[in-house]
C-alpha cells in the first residue's frame, strides 16, 4: 500500500482538491450539499470497488462527474483512505 | 471634522465617538474567506480592506444579502450558519444557526424579513432581519412526506419570495405579507432537478436551471396563473453531455436590450436568449463550464467565470459583438466576480492565489491585489436596493 502512495506534494494538492473542488458539492467539511455527505461513517459500509469507480467514473443520474481525467486510480485509493481514517 | 467644542461637555468623555471616522456604507463590501472562514470588509472607492470578522463556521458555500440601509451584512453558511454583521462597527450583531446544512438567502421587497434556503432539512426560514428571531418555517414537503433541498431563492416583489425544490422538480412562491402565516402557491413538475434560478431584474420574470432536463423552467410573475413554462426544450438535445465539475450559478441575470446571457449546463458555451420570445439567439463557444455569466452594470460586457479544470481563466464578452473579446488569468481558482455599483471596476477572486485582483473594465488592466485567505464570494452593498439578489 504504501508503496502506491502519492508523493507528499500531490498529496497536497489531492487534499486541496478534497477540500475545495469536492467541497464545493460535499461541504468543506464534507457533511453533504447538493451532494451526500463524504464522512467515515457514510463511506465505512460501502465496498471500495464502488467507492473508486463513482469517484473515477462519476455517477450517471446524478451530478457526480468522472474524476478520471484528474485522479488515478492509485490517487483515488488514497483518498478513499483518507476519507476513512478521518476523526468524525 | 467635526468640531468638539459644538458637543456639550459630557460628550467630551465619549472622544472614541468624537474622533471616530463618519462614513457611509454605499461604497463598501464583504469577501467572503473559506479558510480560516471570515469575512472582509472592503472599499470600492479606495481599493482597500478595511478589517476582518472572524470565526462564521463553514463557509464553503456562503452568500450575502445586505440590510437596505446598507450597514448591515448577512451572511448564509454552508452549516446553516445566519450571521448579521455591522459594516461600520466592523463586528457581528448577532449569529445563529439555523438549519444542518445551507444554500443560500435572500431579504424581503420591505428589508424587514430574511429568508435562508436549506438543504438540511430541506425548506425556508422566514426570520427578522432586526432580531434573527424565527417568524415562520417552510418544510419543502414533497411526494411520501419527503423533504427537499432548496435552491435558488430570491426575493419578489409584492413581500414575496420564490425558490426552486431541487429533489421535487418544484417551483413555489410564498407570500409573507403575514410573515407568521405564509401563503404558498406551489407549480408542480416544472423540471427535473432545478439546481438554481435567478428573477429579472425588474422582477417580472423567474427562471430556473434545470440539471437534469432540457432547457430552463420560466414562471412569468405576472402571470402566475399561466404556469411554468419550459423555454428552450431542445436546446443540446443531440450533443453529448459534459462533465460538470462545479455547478453553475444563475444570479447574475445579464440583460443587453433585449438579451439575456446564461451559463449552458454540460455544454462549454453561454446562451444568449432574447426576452420576450424565449427563442435561443446564439451559443457562444467559452473555454469550459461556466460557472457566473455576469453583465456589466450598463450591459456592455458581460463576464464569465469557469468550473475546474478551467477555472484560473476568466473571459469578456462583449455584447455588441456578441462574442469573446478577452482572456484573463487572475489567478488559480477563480470563484467569483463582483462589479463596482456603476461598473468601471470589477473584483475577482482568485482561491488558491489568496487574493483578490481589481481590474479596470475599460482597459482591462489590473488596478490592485489584496491578500486574503481562499477567497470565494465577494459581495457589495450596492445589491441591497436589487431585486432578486
């Protein structure tokens, strides 16, 4: 795992995007917008595989974009990751 | 200055009073600070800041609305947060939060009443734009008692108020002329997933962008009784759709003569409507999603913001022409523009820059940059006396 980590600069920006660009639909401290909220506890029982393809591939039907074109897929784990271990 | 020795002797004692600056607020207002959340209070005359009013909890979505003597700023947080701010104590009269997770407000054709619309839990909040106190609550109820988020409210005139229910594909007006007892008018199934709206500025008219439809929903306010329309049905039917990675805001209504300039929705272009016969006129070609179409004042230009990743990029139409003049890169992130009340300058915000640039709308040249922390909405007094703001 850790091995696939980002360099700590591009965790930087990864974080910024988390905050600022995912924010701007999922709240700056992630409990939710026009999208749901992005806390451990909403993300905790939803299996990664579907975790990482709604956030690579978007969701249709929805106003979730493809991060795709942005994010690898690596990138996309960590973040998951993250997102899990964060302090509710 | 004023003279001390005019004052009686007592008042000799209060010299904070005696020394202290008079001034008006018409040419004042507020940015808006993600990070630390704070506001600033700004000049437009002097280009500068004036002081800073901290800790207003998350202000990943804010927006302003100002009292109609101008001294006072409220602010809408993301965390439901309601803050009154005196622009000339430079401090918060009062804060209260009221509701789980916020969008936006609006004050009423009197000044008198304040309107927040909510997400969590979804509806409006009628409250006392003196005290805050709570007059009226609005559940926006839909289908099996579900509630909906609430989007793009505005004030109307009349003491009324209209939002859009973005899970309903609702559009209601409510009439506070009793602001305990407010009368709703609900028009049903006027579009899937309206995600925002903006009323013209006289008033007449309010149109709602619709995420998940086709074309805008269009409620004629003298003419309720005729519903809501749908104007440009098949406008992007055969194109395929872009990713929006930020969704578009609807306020800055831009009227030239007879046009109208929106943000298209999962296509990188403005739309220009005539008014009136809702005809598409021309789709202008941009450089990505945009985000805020705003005219200059006087609707000579009309200036775009974009969604990332194209978002250090902002561009100029202008009206004559009907297409781009100009290309300008404030910064990274740009989340906002504001125009000076008559327009000959305008204020951007450049987020992850950490500053506001001011540029001469007649030139184009950069006049100023003010630091400020992940800034986003910048708002000026002059929007008190606008209707739909």
């Amino acid at each position: 795992m850790r091995a696939s980590e980002p360099s700590l600069e591009r965790q930087e920006v990864l974080k910024n995007m988390l905050k600022h660009d995912c924010g701007s639909c999922h709240g700056l401290t992630l409990q939710g917008g026009l999208g749901p909220p992005l806390l451990a506890q909403d993300l905790a029982n939803k299996p990664d595989d579907y975790l990482i393809d709604t956030i690579q591939n978007g969701r249709k039907g929805t106003a979730m974009p493809p991060w795709k074109p942005f994010i690898s897929t690596a990138e996309t784990r960590w973040l998951i990751q993250t997102l899990l271990k964060r302090a509710p | 200055m004023i003279k001390p020795l005019l004052y009686p002797l007592f008042l000799l004692s209060f010299s904070h009073l005696i020394h202290a600056e008079l001034r008006g607020t018409g040419d004042l207002g507020v940015v808006i600070e993600r990070e630390p959340a704070a506001i600033q209070i700004i000049n437009t005359t002097h280009n500068t800041a004036l002081s800073r009013v901290t800790d207003l909890g998350d202000l990943s979505h804010a927006s302003v609305v100002f009292s109609r003597d101008a001294r006072y700023a409220y602010i809408f947080g993301r965390d439901g947060g309601l803050t009154k701010i005196d622009l000339l104590q430079e401090k918060i009269t009062k804060r209260i939060i009221q509701a789980g997770n916020s969008i936006g407000g609006a004050i009423s054709q009197d000044g008198k009443l304040i309107a927040v619309s909510n997400y969590t839990p979804g509806g409006v909040k009628i409250f006392s734009a003196e005290t805050l106190q709570l007059l009226a609550d609005i559940p926006a109820l839909y289908g099996d008692n579900q509630l909906s988020k609430v989007v793009g409210l505005v004030d109307a005139p009349e003491q009324k108020f209209i939002f859009s229910l973005f899970d309903a594909g609702e559009i209601w007006i409510a009439d506070l002329n009793e602001p305990s007892t407010p009368k709703i008018q609900k028009f049903k199934n006027v579009g899937k997933q309206p995600y925002d709206a903006l009323l013209s500025p006289d008033g007449r008219y309010y149109i709602a962008g619709l995420f998940a439809d086709q074309g805008l929903a269009l409620l004629d306010l003298w003419f309720p009784e005729q519903g809501v329309k749908r104007i440009l049905p098949d406008y992007g039917k055969q194109d395929e759709k872009l990713p929006v990675y930020k969704m578009p805001h609807l306020e800055g209504w831009a009227v030239a003569g007879n046009l109208m300039f929106i943000p298209a929705i999962g296509q990188h272009e403005v739309l220009v409507i005539k008014q009136s016969t809702w005809q598409l006129v021309k789709r202008i070609p941009v450089i990505g999603q945009p985000v805020f179409v705003m005219a200059r004042p006087d609707g000579r230009q009309v200036w775009v913001n974009y969604a990332f990743p194209n978002n250090a990029t902002v561009q100029v139409i202008d009206v004559k022409k009907l297409s781009l003049v100009k290309s300008l890169t404030p910064g990274k992130a740009v989340l906002h523009m504001e125009f000076t009340p008559r327009g000959e300058n305008i204020w951007v915000s450049a987020r992850d820059d950490n500053r506001v640039i001011i540029y001469d709308t007649s030139n184009f040249k950069e006049l100023m940059r003010l630091p400020a922390n992940k800034p986003s909405g910048i708002f000026f007094s002059s929007r008190a006396h606008k209707m739909g703001l």
